[in-house]
C-alpha cells in the first residue's frame, strides 16, 4: 500500500501553482508605464506640431508594444510552469519567444517574428540558467551570515609557519617563540642581553 503522507523532501518538490492572469495584468501595467515614459522621451525628442499629445497620436505604439510585451511575457512564462508543473529557465524562454514575436510583428515579416522571437528567448533561457540576477552568485538565506564569514576565514587561513617559511620572520610576521629567538641572536652578535616577555623580573 503507498505511502499517503510524502516525505518532507517530496513535499518540498511539489510544484506551486501561479495566478498567470494576475500576474500577467501587473506586468502589462508596469511594463506600459515604461512605455508611456519612452514615448514621453520620443515625444520631446521629435519635432512636430502634435504638442504634449504626440506621445499618444504619435508615439503610442510604443507604449502598447511595451505593455503587450510585458504582458505576454508574463503570461506565458506562468502558464508554461503551471502546465509542466516545473520552475526552471525553460519557462522564460517559451515567454521570451511569445514577447519577442510582438516585438517582431510591427514590422510584419515572418522572418523577423522568429527572429526576434527566438532572439529574446535564448537571451532570457541564458540568462535565467545562469542564476537570473545581475548580482551575482546569491547566498543561501538559510545560512548565518556570521557563521557562514567565520567558516570562509577559517578555511582559507594558513599556518603560520608556512607564512614565515615563505616571508621569512620579522617584528611583524614571526612564529610563537620569536622574543626569546631574537634576544639569543642579538646576545650571540652582540653580547647584549634584551629582555622579554616571558622573562622574570625579578
């Protein structure tokens, strides 16, 4: 008889469904805001006689390509992980191919919706393979951050001796047992007896 309780591994594997149509409507909005703005910029940047409007009668295309881009985007990126029930970077690649084609579409060329298309898509699948930030490598939030610096300061430290062996000794870098070394060479050269630490004053 199975098991009808899965394991905490298994239950961590479970897939999480998303809301596609939500999220597709704020992207559509964030994505159009963008746009408006550079049509703004286009809109200032172009002469004509159309005034603040322009950015609408003239420019609005690039607000409604903007916003039909982020929307697509979105849309397909959740609905293709809904249906393969997987969260990995092919799901931005199917929604970049989708984004993409409406990029391709103002110009109405078969040739140039699947270029761009495909274009976008294996920029994004690049992009999410390899981690999907511009930070960098992202640290395991649940691991100390304190824990986590002592670890690393510990595993790239080094004996002491192998630092003098290679810089050889000084005031500054020198093993355990240096004073008394010292005193006993300067004794030996110079007939001078120095004090140190570990000696008795009596």
């Amino acid at each position: 008889m199975a098991d009808s309780h899965p394991s905490q591994d298994r239950v961590e594997e479970l897939y999480q469904p998303k809301d596609a149509i939500s999220a597709a409507i704020k992207a559509t909005g964030v994505t159009g805001a963008a746009g408006a703005f550079v049509s703004t910029i286009q809109n200032t940047l172009t002469r004509h006689n159309a005034g603040a409007w322009g950015a609408v009668t003239r420019f609005g295309g690039t607000t409604a390509l903007f916003a039909a881009m982020g929307g697509t985007y979105e849309f397909t990126k959740n609905a293709s992980a809904n249906l393969r029930e997987k969260d990995d970077a092919y799901n931005p690649a199917i929604g970049g191919f989708f984004a993409g084609t409406m990029m391709g579409l103002r110009f109405r060329s078969p040739a140039l919706i699947l270029g761009y298309g495909t274009g976008l898509s294996a920029l994004l699948f690049a992009f999410s393979f390899t981690g999907g930030t511009l930070y960098g490598y992202q640290k395991d939030p649940t691991v100390d951050e304190v824990s986590r610096k002592e670890y690393m300061r510990k595993n790239r430290r080094r004996p002491i001796e192998q630092t003098v062996n290679e810089l050889g000794e000084s005031a500054h870098v020198h093993a355990p047992g240096y004073e008394q070394r010292r005193a006993q060479r300067i004794k030996e050269a110079y007939g001078i007896d120095v004090p140190t630490h570990g000696a008795s004053t009596s």
